[in-house]
C-alpha cells in the first residue's frame, strides 16, 4: 500500500517556513512535512527535541512572552533572511479541571499568553518583511473549542482559541490585497502526547481512570463519528496545502478536521 503522506523533496524548495511549537505533537509533524518538501524551516519551544530533521534550525524561546517573540522575529529574519510560510501551531491549556469557579486571573492570563499573543506579537514583526516581497501564506491553528468549549476543563483555552479565530479573520481582509493570505485550521482532538498527558489531568483531578476520562472527553465533544482522533501528519498535511501556492485562492477561510464532532453545518 502506497505512502498517503508521502511528498516530492522539492515541493516546498527555496521556500523559508516558520513554524511555532514544533518539537512535539502536531507542530513536530509539521515540521518533519515541509523539511521533507526541501524547505528551509526555523522552528522554536521552549525546550529543545534530538529528533528534529536534518537542516532545521531551533531556537529556544517562551513564546508566551515578549521577549520570547522577539527573540524568534530576529532569529528568523538574521537566519532566514525573512520568512514566506508562517504556521503559529504553539498552543496548549494549563488550567485546571472543574469548571469557571476553579479559574484564577492567572490562568485566563497563561492561556491568552500561549495561544492568542505569539500569533499576534510575531504577525506583527516578521508581516511588514512579507509586505516587502508581496507575497507570504499564514496559518493560525486554532481548535474545534472556539465552537464546542469543554467548560470541565479548558474554558481559558477555548476563549483564546476563539479570539485567534476573530483576529485571523481580521488579518485577512487587511493584508490579501497586499499578498499575503491568512487561514485557519481548526482541529477536534488529536492524538499527541501532550493530550495524553491533558487525560491524565483529568483523571487525577477527577480521581478516575484514563480510559474513564478518554470517555468522558468523548463524551464532552459528543463523540468522533470516525471512531477516533486525527493523527499529527493528517493535520499538517492540510497545514501544508493552506500555506502552498494549490491554494492560492483561499483565504479568511476556516477548515475543521474533526472527524465530524461538530454536529451542525
């Protein structure tokens, strides 16, 4: 049976890619799909991986801060020469489970800090270079809970998630007259480890099983017709196909890749 993910070494040649969060889940497998396609791709955590591809460039930084994103803007513009793909894939909930009432200041700020801030802080650094060539892609992932937020849970998460989608859509009606397209991908739950380690959250604070809180999850989202999560490459592939020239004429769009969680058209 032929390779579904497999991709021609060329495809992404010459061409200089951004991608945030990617030593681990859906932005490692990112990663890996345009370093395969022979880009040349800059990538930053705040903790370094051994297993990045051969050529790709890491840059240790905290995106949820200030100095973080401007440490990542000047890297990309000193060793890339400016940027022509942007995937902001950084994200992640901290929050505690157990609904509104367990929330602190503290943890609406962390989530805004994670996954709203680094998309807007680094936009707003590395866009006026794209603006200068007339030409650039971004995509903002954002996530099925802007939609569908699991308020056991991840309440700061969804509301964030929600205003990246907003900003997005603002960002595209702005700056595709000037060549540079902005789209979103939504994805339900996909299989990583860092969901795993969110299950196990869960579990404890609830005092059950894993398998207890994968159900209740499910539960939650009110199941995944496909019968399970999306894989990391299935979700950078679409990644991949927003950000190239196939889908030059897409743009202020929103593609989910749930599995079919959400209900209603």
């Amino acid at each position: 049976m032929s390779n579904p993910f497999e991709v021609s070494p060329t495809e992404f040649k010459g061409k200089r890619v951004l991608i945030t969060g990617g030593t681990a889940g859906l932005g490692f497998a990112t990663v890996k799909r345009f370093a395969s396609a022979g880009a040349k791709v800059l990538t930053t955590a705040r903790e370094p991986t051994k297993d990045l591809p051969e050529g790709v460039i890491f840059v240790k930084s905290d995106l949820s801060t200030v100095e973080g994103t401007n440490l990542v803007a000047q890297e990309v513009l000193s060793k890339l020469g400016g940027v022509d793909m942007i995937a902001h894939v950084v994200g992640g909930s901290s929050s505690p489970a157990g609904g509104f009432s367990k929330l602190s200041d503290d943890d609406w700020k962390k989530a805004f800090d994670l996954n709203l801030y680094p998309a807007v802080r680094l936009n707003k650094l590395l866009i006026p270079e794209m603006l200068k060539q007339g030409r650039g892609s971004i995509v903002h992932v954002v996530s099925i809970q802007r939609l569908l937020p699991l308020y056991e849970s991840t309440i700061p998460y969804a509301a964030a998630k929600a205003a990246l989608a907003n900003y997005s859509k603002s960002m595209s009606k702005e700056i595709s007259p000037k060549g540079i397209r902005v789209n979103v991908v939504s994805p339900g739950w996909i299989n990583t480890d860092p969901s795993n380690v969110w299950l196990g959250e869960i579990a404890r604070t609830n005092n059950i099983t894993i398998e207890q809180a994968r159900k209740s999850v499910m539960d939650a989202l009110g199941g995944i017709p496909i019968g399970r999560p999306a894989e990391p490459p299935e979700v950078a592939e679409l990644i991949a196909f927003l950000l190239s020239d196939k889908a030059a004429s897409i743009n202020g769009a929103e593609y989910i890749i749930d599995g079919g969680t959400i209900p209603v058209v």
